[in-house]
C-alpha cells in the first residue's frame, strides 16, 4: 500500500494509491516485493525521481501488519542513497585470470588533525605493448570507510627514476618533495561512498606505450573531523586491465572550482551558489589536438564536501545552453559515485562549461574556506 508521513512522522495512507505490486514472493529467509511507480505521480505526498540522489528509507517488523495497522520496526530501519535512474553498467565478464595491480599506501600514519592530503609515488608495472585498464576498484581498509574521503591519481614526468618510490610525504607540504610537482594531470578519480569504476566496452585507460604514465601519484584525502589519533592506513586502488585493445583511450577532464582563498562561503547561508568556468578559451586550447571531433563524455563525477548540497554541470555550444550535462540537487557527502551518462555527450573546442555549486551554511558560525576543487 502506499503511505506517507506527516510532519510528526505518523503513517497514513495516501487516498492516491501511485505504487503498484509487480509480484512477492517468501522463502525461511527473505521476504521480497518488488513493486512500480511512476517517476512523477503528480501526488502532493510522494517525491518526483529524477537523476539526483534519493535516499531510500526502510524499516520492517517480523510479524505482519494487522488491522490495527503497522507494527514498530524497533531498531530493524535504516536508509540508503542511491541514484535510481543511472544506468546499468556494460560490466564485462572478467576471467578469474585477468590480469590487475594495486596501488595501496603501506602503514600511513593518519594525523589527528581535521584534513590530511598524504601523496605517495608509484611505478605502474611495465608492459611491453599496450593495455586497457578496464575497470578500477578503491581498496578501503576496513573501518576507514569514512576516513577516506576521495583518492586522486596523477600521471607524472617519465623522467623518473625509482627513488621517488621510496616514501610518501604530506602533499601541498613546503618539504614536498619535488618529484611532486611532475604529477598534474588527473587519470583516475574516486570519491566516498563510491564503488569500482567500470569503462564502457568500446573505451579503456591506456597503459604500456611511450606517452602512457610510468609514474603516478596518489593522492589520498584523509577526512578525520574527530581528530582521531593513532589512525593507520593502507587503503589505494586496484587497475583491472586487458591486452585486448579498444577502440578509444580514456582521460579526465576537470573542471570547477579552483582551489583558492579567495572562495569562501560565509556562516548561516541557507543557499549560497559558487560557479566555476571552463571557458571557451580554456577548451579551444585544451582540446585542440582534438579537433574536430572533440571528446566523447560518458560519465560525470560531482564532488563536493560537507557545505555542498547540489551541483550541476551546464553545457554550453555556439552560446547557447544544452541539457545539463550532469546533475545531483539531492546531493549526498557520503555517496559519491559516478553518473553514467545514458547518451555520450561531445565537447568541442570552444564550447563552455559551467560548474554551479549550491552550499548550506545555516549551520556554520565561522567562515568556510575551501579546500579542494571539485572534479
């Protein structure tokens, strides 16, 4: 049946009755129902699906609702974010023999401070030939699932020697070391709450050729507002990938806001919208070597932190705004994942884009400043 809540959080049932039972089923174990809606009902008491996050909220009781109406659920309730609407993965089926490599941090010592950013060096493994990494996995150490906050890979200069390999170091540290300073572009990105990373079938991050990386840097954000001490970690990523060549080459584009003190947010802001530009200047010289086709987007990261509560990414060609590229207006610090986009969009050369980021202070008493672009 479909029920909605009032503000005192008392069920009633809805006189229009949207959600419709597809088929149930039980067995000593589960009970499943799987049931349908439409995604805007035009009901006052239910909420439109749409492609930004929805946080799914359930509790059950072990016995039936009788005519007295529902049983308390007790402690059997909880809620999960998820965005309903991304489409399904065109995950391939990966042999048990599929080759992969990790790149994890060993024993790093977690300070107990609010933001740690800790870089290490790594040599991607040597191939003789050209690879596809098809797919990428976070290793999180268990129980750091929130300590975590988001992990960076940066190719570096390939004028490295193994030395760089030896420790890592705090990044943006006056004593950084300046092997460092080579790694700036951006190949791989992973955010909280997110799960392995699939490449479409037809596309694949390239490994093993002259221009490819042989070192990157990862860059792990350690979010521990707790100041937690005695924190050890040795979480990183694993690159799944195949000999079998497709036919694209994966990359990161970001785009947002710049790291600078200049962007603030001030205290006690209900909503207060930040924009960063990717100007047409900006991308007719970025993707010049792409011309004329441009580049195919597939998928969108939206990243922000605790302030952020909805981002979207405008898409602007010949000065006239396309559907958004990407957007999340129910936005979730701890469900960060990729946006599959369901058609791939193309860039062009001189084309705009426009990172809008909403943020909620209303709880805050000092300035916010920020931290870290968003991607």
């Amino acid at each position: 049946q479909d029920y909605f809540t009032d503000e005192n959080r008392v069920l009633k049932k809805d006189p229009q009755q949207d959600y419709h039972l597809e088929y149930a089923m039980e067995n000593s174990t589960h009970t499943i129902l799987a049931f349908s809606r439409e995604l805007h009902t035009c009901d006052t008491n239910d909420k439109s699906i749409t492609e930004s996050t929805v946080r799914v909220i359930w509790a059950y009781h072990h016995k039936d609702m009788g005519e007295a109406g529902q049983n308390y659920h007790g402690t059997n309730r909880g809620t999960k974010s998820l965005r309903l609407l991304n489409p399904e993965k065109e995950e391939e089926v990966l042999s048990a023999s599929l080759p992969y490599f990790d790149l994890t941090n060993k024993d790093v010592p977690v300070p107990d401070k609010d933001t740690t950013y800790w870089c290490q060096m790594f040599k991607i493994p040597v191939q003789r030939e050209k690879h596809h990494v098809t797919k990428v996995e976070p290793l999180i150490q268990k129980g750091h699932e929130n300590l975590v906050h988001h992990i960076l890979l940066y190719q570096c200069s390939s004028n490295l020697n193994d030395s760089v390999l030896d420790y890592g170091h705090e990044c943006y540290h006056p004593n950084m070391p300046d092997s460092f300073l080579t790694c700036e572009t951006v190949i791989f990105a992973w955010a909280i709450g997110g799960e392995g990373f699939t490449y479409p079938p037809h596309v694949g991050l390239s490994i093993g050729t002259a221009a490819d990386p042989q070192f990157v840097l990862m860059e792990v954000h350690y979010d521990n507002p707790s100041y937690t001490e005695g924190l050890i970690d040795n979480s990183g990523l694993r690159l799944i990938y195949t000999p079998v060549i497709r036919k694209y080459d994966a990359g990161v584009i970001e785009a947002g806001l710049w790291v600078s003190l200049f962007h603030n947010i001030p205290p006690g802001m209900p909503e207060f919208v930040s924009e960063g530009h990717c100007t047409l200047e900006c991308l007719e010289e970025a993707l010049g070597a792409e011309r004329p086709a441009g580049i195919h987007v597939f998928a969108v990261l939206l990243h922000a932190h605790l302030a952020g509560r909805a981002i979207r990414m405008r898409h602007f060609h010949n000065g006239e705004e396309q559907k958004l590229l990407a957007y999340d207006d129910e936005f979730d610090f701890n469900f960060q994942e990729f946006q599959y986009l369901k058609e791939e969009r193309t860039i062009l050369p001189g084309d705009n884009l426009i990172t809008e980021c909403h943020y909620s202070t209303v709880d805050r008493i000092r300035m916010t400043w920020v931290r870290k672009a968003l991607m």
